[in-house]
C-alpha cells in the first residue's frame, strides 16, 4: 500500500476545513472497492486484459462516479474491447507502482498504461530519484504493449523523466500519452471540488490524450486485441 506520509497527514486535516476537499477524499475507499470487485471479474472473464497502473487519477478520484474515470471512459471510447483491472491506488508513487502493482501483473495483458508521478513531484525530496524509479519501471513493462503518460511539470527531474519517456517511445518500447504543456488544456471547469484532482470534464479530456497512443499500440501489434 502507498506509504502514508505527512502530506496525507496535512490532507486529513484539510479535508475537516475545507468540504470540497472531504467530499473529494470520500471517494478513495468505495471507488477502491468497486475497482476490487471489478478486477475480480476481468480476472475471471476470458477477455483480453487492460491493465491500468498508478495513482488516485487512474482510479477516477474526482469524478462524478467510478464509471466517470478516464479509464471507463476510454475503455468506451475504444468500443470495450477489454476487461479492465485497474491496479491503481490512491497516493501511490512509482516506487508503489513497482513494489505493489508490477508484481500483480497478469502474466500476458493487452495493453498496460501508466498514469504515475503526481504525488513524486509535491516536494523536492520526493522528486529526487524519480527519474532512476521510471527507468526501473520501464524495464518491467510488456514492450510494445504499453502507453506511459509523461509528466506534466517543469522541474528537472520532471523533464527527464519525459526525456526518458520519448526515448523508450521512438525505440518502440512504448507509446507514449503527452500530457505535457497545453495538453491537458485550461484547468477552469475541469477541477474537482479539491481544485487538484479533475471532474468529469477533466477526465474526459484525459481519455482523448490516451486514445491516440492506445489506438497506435494496437494498430500496430493486433495480437494484443485478440
């Protein structure tokens, strides 16, 4: 499980003060659950698997519902192809990515994509081995099979991490879902009550980012939709 640190701390204590913030923080342990028992029947169904990695975003934490995610939504998007299991945690880092959701990895999904580093970036000692923990991470992750979301802040490790990222992408070891600059476009009207998570507009915008590199991935291995 993601390590409980002082910033989780200081969010229980905001969440008491400020109601947007309680009310978004409500969601983590049923939006967990409904994602549980949804993995159990992916697991059970036979269908091709999409395996999400990461953090709250990736569970859908600030959406009208679980089903408001950028996850489900692309999931639609693409016509339900798949069966998702949604290894996501709320809080999760990348060292949580490799210590906690790699090793539940199905043994041959169809896609993985990784939505992570949010919570590496809030404070400058957090952000200091990220870009060793990516490049970690890269080399566990099915080749050709999985679309990593670059990280969308300025600061040095930040944009090594999405250095490392268009290596990994233009040698064909992944695809890789842009989040950077004007990507994920005006943050007016795309925020959940907390003002960091995003609402439904806001995951409806993330879905588009990860479509295109989703769609490329599958173009161009077709064995990963059968």
């Amino acid at each position: 499980m993601p390590r409980r640190t002082w910033s989780s701390r200081l969010l229980d204590v905001s969440a008491k003060v400020v109601p947007g913030i309680g009310r978004v923080r409500a969601q983590k342990e049923p939006f967990a659950l409904a994602w549980a028992a949804a993995n159990r029947v992916a697991l059970e169904s036979g269908r091709p698997l999409w395996v999400a990695l990461g953090d709250s975003m990736t569970q859908g934490i600030g959406a009208h519902d679980v089903d408001g995610g950028w996850v489900p939504r692309l999931n639609a998007r693409l016509g339900e192809p798949f069966a998702v299991v949604n290894l996501s945690a709320s809080g999760a880092r990348v060292q949580d990515v490799l210590d906690d959701q790699l090793p539940r990895l199905p043994a041959t999904p169809a896609l993985v994509t990784v939505l992570v580093g949010a919570n590496d970036m809030l404070t400058r000692g957090r952000r200091r081995d990220v870009p060793a923990r990516f490049e970690a991470l890269l080399d566990r992750l099915p080749a050709g099979r999985s679309v990593v979301a670059t990280l969308p802040q300025g600061n040095t490790q930040a944009l090594a991490v999405n250095a490392l990222l268009d290596r990994a992408g233009a040698a064909g070891r992944i695809d890789v879902a842009d989040l950077r600059g004007p990507a994920l476009g005006p943050l007016r009207g795309s925020l959940a009550d907390d003002w960091f998570h995003p609402n439904d507009v806001g995951y409806e915008r993330m879905a588009g980012l990860f479509e295109g590199p989703v769609r490329a991935c599958l173009a161009r291995y077709p064995g990963s939709r059968s």
